[in-house]
C-alpha cells in the first residue's frame, strides 16, 4: 500500500518526512521537499497542524482534538479538514505514515 492509497483513521501515527527544509514567515510555513526542490505554502491553520506534528510523530486522533479545542469547530469539520491536509501533505512527500491501523 502507497502512502498517498493509505486509509487514514484516527490511529494513524504520521510524522514529517526527514529530507525537508521548513521556515516560518508571519503565520505561514514555507516547507521545501529537498529531493525535487519544491516548495510549498502553508496557510495560518495547516502551519499550526505543522507544529503540532513537530520533529516527533502523532496520531490523526491528536491533531483533529487539537484543532477542535482551538477553534472550537464541530470534530466532523475537524476530522475532514485534517484528513484532507495530511493527505495532500502525504501525496506532496512532506509527511509519512510510520504506523497505520484499521479501525475496527
């Protein structure tokens, strides 16, 4: 199974790839994947889901509770906006899946 086939469930423990270069301009992110020199632009939110990640590894379950204790959104909304990122981000080669379980 391929990263970017991955089915993302509230287990699965991600972490940031380890071959990329990350700066922090006002509250954005600008993260470079080394291996093909591209950058990318991350907004207000998807910069603080890159901190919460930070240089250790967590869980979808972590990252979607973080964002509903901090903007006080509905967790459907939260669960739905972080699958969405991590899955761009794990298509983008910015972050990788180190361990994936099936609910159930």
């Amino acid at each position: 199974m391929t990263q970017s086939s991955s089915v993302l469930t509230g287990t699965t423990l991600i972490r940031r790839h380890p071959n990329l270069a990350w700066r922090k301009y006002g509250d954005e992110m600008i993260v470079v994947t080394i291996r093909n020199s591209r950058i990318h632009k991350l907004n207000t939110t998807a910069a603080l889901l890159w901190e919460w990640i930070g240089n250790a590894s967590l869980s979808l379950e972590a990252l979607i509770q973080n964002l509903v204790t901090q903007f006080e959104v509905k967790k459907e909304q939260a669960q739905a906006d972080v699958e969405k990122f991590v899955q761009h981000l794990l298509d983008a080669g910015i972050l990788e899946i180190i361990l994936s379980r099936k609910n159930g």
